[in-house]
C-alpha cells in the first residue's frame, strides 16, 4: 500500500473534531485521547490538576467570580484546541496492507511531532469518491454527560456551600464562634470548587468571629477599658452577624463596671460620676439591651445603697452623698446631660429634700459639742443654698450665736494682745534700763580704780524736801555725771563756749537733778577720752541743796 492510502486511512471524519471538543468540556482532556493526541492529553490534564489544587488551597475565596472565570476560560481553550487539531490525520491502530515500513515511518513522523504543529501535517487530497465517516454518537453523548456531571456537580458544591455558610451564620449570629469556626473550616476545605459567593463572605465573617473571641477574653482578664475596646473593634465591622449578642455582652460589662465603682460604702465623688456617666451610656447607645432598659432604676439602686451605706457609717456621713446628688450638670465624659438628667431625677429629688433637715441636726450636733467650724460649714450650706427652707431661720439664729460669741471673743483677744504688747514693751524698757545701769556702774566701776579723786560737793541751801545736785560746767567740754546709790543714771552738760575761768566769773552751764538722799557713788568726765575722769563718794542728805561747778585744766 502507498504512502497516500495510508494517509487516507489516518484522516478523521468530520464529526470527530466536535466531538472532541465536547468531551474535553469536561476537563479531563478526553477529547484528545478520542483523538489519540496522547502528549497533549497529558499536559492538559496536569495543568487541569495544578490549576484545581490552586482552587482547591483556597485561592478562590479571594475572588471566586475571577476564578471563576479563569476555569471557564480553560476549559473553552481545551475545547477550542481539540476542535482545532481534530480535523488533522490521527495517528493508526496497527499496521494496514501498507508496508510495515511505511506505516512505521508514518507513525514515527506523527508522534515526534510537537502537538501545537499537529495541525501542519501534509495532508494528502482524499478521492472525491470517498465517503465520508459517520459521526460517533456514543461520544457525543459521553461528552455530554461528562458535561452535565461537571456543571451539576459545581452546582451540588454551590448549594452545600451556601447551606454550610447558613449555618455558620446562624451561629455566629448567636454569639457561638465554637460552632461556627466549625462551619466556617468546612467552607474552606471541601467547597472552594464551588465557586461560590459565600467564600469570601466565610473568610470575612470568621476574622469577625475571632475578633468577638478575642474581647470575651479581654473580658474574662478584667480589664474593662480594654474590653470595651476589643468589643467596640468588632461591633465596628459592617454588619456583624454577632452584632446583637456583642452589643448584649458589652452593655453587661459597663453595667458590672459601675457597679464596680460604687461597691465601697464610701464611694468617692468621681467614681459616682464615672457610674452615672456610664449608665448614661447604656441609655443612650444601649437601650434596646437589659443593662440599658434598667439605666434608670439602677441608678436609683446606687443612690439609696450609697446612702444606707453612709448612713450605717454614721448620721451626718450621709451628707456627702445627698450634696452630691442634690447637685445637678455634672461634666460627665459619657453620656448628655439631658440623659443625666432623667436618670437622677429621682434621686437629685429625695437629696434635696433629706439635705436641710440633716446640715441642721449635724450642725447643732457640731455646735453642742463646741465644734464650730463645722457648724459654720454645715449650716452655713443650708442658708446659702436653700435660704426658704423651713429650717434655715433655726441654722441662721445658731450662726448669729457663734457670730456674737466670735465678736466678743476678738475683742477680748484684742485687750489681751494690747496688754501682752504693753507688758512686752514694758520688759524691754526695762531691760534697756538695767543694761544702762550696768554700764553705768561699770564705768564707775573703771573710775574709781584710775580716776582722780573728787571731793564733796558744797551744800548751797535747803530745798524744804527732796535732795537737789546742781552742778556746773565752765569749761567747753561736754561733761558726763554718773551717780549710783539709792538711784543710778547720768546726765550731761553741755559746753560753755564762752567760759575762759574757773568757775570764778559766773560763767557756767548748769544742771540741777533731784535724786534720793543717801550715798552715791560719782563719776564726772568729759567726752574727750585724754580727760581723766574724776571720782568719789558723796553722802547726800535729804532737803539740801548741793552746787559744784567743774572746769578743765590743760597741761
């Protein structure tokens, strides 16, 4: 047989080509083992598998429509080669009439052949008599349930993935992450061939899920500004599934933290604050919740616990908690004023009726027992800031007592403290004084060792009582007397500019002291130290009058 008949024999019948087209529709490259293209049935096929295991790790959650379409782009460019290669000549079975050599060689040529360049074998002209092939049936139906079993089978996948996401969902929404963490590894292991839109939707919703584990574990650590935080994150997702629940479990954390702040029987002012700031809160951004819905009777509870807590302590410990709720406008972080408002009305209420009747039975209480500072504060608050109240007239008669009691008490310590400064000046007086007469009587003292002696002053007549020393100066110096006896002091005596004798002329500066009688002891000097002082011992007798008159000589 030549080389042509065997050509013929290899040539396919129009069918084939569309029947292979069909079958490789399926992805298990069919339609080029139908047309014995064995090479590129293989290399088709691995690349049908790498690009599955790349489905099937999860990259069609990102954007399943993409890959979607990548697949279907595949599957077309199988079935568009198949089509195109299967009108070429097919390899034969086994050897024909032809020689055995012919048909070898024959073979050889077509599996050497790279499967791209399948379409450029020669192709020799068929008899215009030949007839041509029927086309196979049985392969096109083949293809065409391999077909249907793979759009079908997409489909089951589509519907269980969506069925498992479902549930998921209906899990997540009912805070149970366990549960739907479950669904959610389903989704993502056996599903990813469905090409479904619930994948990214998966991924998407198990990141939030985990975001509402994390905060249950914040939770549980006791940190509530964290807390809050961890939940807020995830309550910032749009549409969380898990929003209700989350929103429930967040209002019960601020709810048991303002219980939190208000447990202690003496709660500070600004914990009050943060509790009723947070119970604010829960009214305005959680109201549809429990804690929310119970904002205001909560708030009642707080304020009579802490008053039958101060209470208990002691009567007038209470008046810190009714002040602070008698007050209104409280610069809150959380909460509007408005809100406040309505939630402590209430109790703002009963505080300002309590509030006068206890400052005043705490600042008799204070007043009795002689504390009046307190009583100042206590009913000095009930005057100034309920001055209509019944009971002010009875606070303000008390304040007027103490005023009075004050006024007469100031003046009382104004004498004293005009005595005490009398007597201290007095002191000091005398203290100045008796320094005096020290030094005096020590430079008495320093005279009578190394001064001239000097001798009894003359008696100049009677003075009809005390004793009177006149003494005079003629010289132009200034003259000191010290004297100690019954009396001790000094005097001086200024200088007679115009003295030039000795005490001859009349010429003199006199100066007269009356003194007690007794025994003195006298100095008289002068101010110029190269003037030796002079000293001596006078017996003074009472009613008489003494004159001397001193002079200096210069040698």
């Amino acid at each position: 047989m030549t080389a042509r008949s065997i050509t013929d024999r290899l040539k396919p019948g129009p069918g084939r080509r569309w029947n292979a087209a069909l079958l490789n529709l399926s992805g298990l490259s069919l339609g080029f083992f139908h047309l014995r293209r064995y090479q590129a049935g293989v290399w088709h096929l691995a690349a049908t598998a790498a690009l599955s295991a790349i489905f099937a790790a999860g990259a069609v959650a990102s954007n399943p429509g993409l890959w979607l379409g990548l697949a279907v782009l595949w599957l077309g460019w199988m079935a568009f080669y198949a089509w195109r290669i299967g009108g070429s000549p097919v390899p034969p079975q086994g050897p024909g009439s032809g020689s055995v050599k012919d048909v070898k060689r024959s073979l050889i040529d077509l599996i050497s052949k790279d499967p791209l360049d399948d379409d450029v074998l020669a192709r020799e002209e068929v008899p215009e008599a030949a007839a041509p092939a029927r086309p196979s049936w049985t392969m096109t139906a083949v293809g065409a349930v391999l077909l249907a079993a793979l759009v079908v089978g997409v489909l089951a996948l589509r519907g269980a993935a969506n069925d498992e996401f479902e549930a998921a969902l209906a899990a997540h929404e009912t805070g149970d992450c366990v549960a739907a963490e479950g669904h959610y590894d389903r989704i993502d292991l056996r599903y990813q061939l469905s090409f479904s839109g619930v994948l990214p939707l998966a991924a998407q919703d198990r990141e939030q899920c985990a975001v509402l584990v994390e905060a249950r574990q914040t939770a549980s650590e006791g940190e509530y500004r964290a807390t809050v935080e961890a939940y807020q994150a995830y309550l910032a997702f749009a549409d969380a599934p898990g929003e209700d629940i989350a929103r429930e479990e967040l209002a019960e954390v601020h709810r048991a933290e303002a219980a939190a702040l208000t447990e202690d029987p003496l709660t500070a002012a600004a914990d009050y604050t943060a509790a009723i700031g947070i119970h604010a809160l829960l009214a305005d951004e959680f109201g549809d919740t429990d804690a929310g819905l119970a904002a205001p009777e909560a708030v009642q509870a707080m304020y009579d616990d802490a008053v039958a807590s101060a209470t208990a302590v002691g009567k007038c410990e209470q008046i810190t908690v009714l002040h602070y709720f008698q007050r209104v406008g409280w610069s809150l972080e959380l909460g509007d004023d408005a809100t406040v408002a309505a939630l402590t009305a209430a109790a703002v209420e009963d505080a300002a009726a309590r509030l006068p009747g206890i400052l005043l039975d705490c600042g008799d209480d204070a007043y009795a027992r002689g504390d009046r500072t307190a009583t100042k504060v206590l009913l000095g608050q009930l005057v100034t800031t309920v001055p209509d109240d019944p009971n002010t007239p009875a606070a303000q008669a008390i304040l007027d007592d103490i005023a009075a009691q004050e006024a007469r008490e100031a003046e009382e310590e104004r004498q004293r403290q005009e005595e005490e400064a009398a007597e201290r000046e007095r002191e000091a007086e005398e203290a100045a004084e008796q320094a005096r007469i020290d030094e005096i009587r020590e430079e008495i003292a320093d005279a009578s060792s190394g001064g001239d002696n000097l001798a009894d002053p003359d008696p100049a007549g009677s003075t009809g009582g005390s004793m009177e020393l006149a003494i005079g100066n003629s010289s132009g110096y200034t003259l000191e007397i010290l004297y100690d006896g019954p009396e001790t002091g000094s005097f001086t005596i200024g200088g007679c500019d115009d003295c030039a004798g000795q005490c001859t002329d009349g010429w003199a500066v006199w100066e007269t002291v009356s003194l007690p009688a007794g025994e003195y002891e006298m100095v008289v000097k002068a101010t110029d130290e190269y003037v030796t002082p002079y000293y001596g011992v006078w017996d003074l007798d009472s009613g008489t009058a003494y004159e001397e008159c001193y002079y200096i000589e210069t040698y």
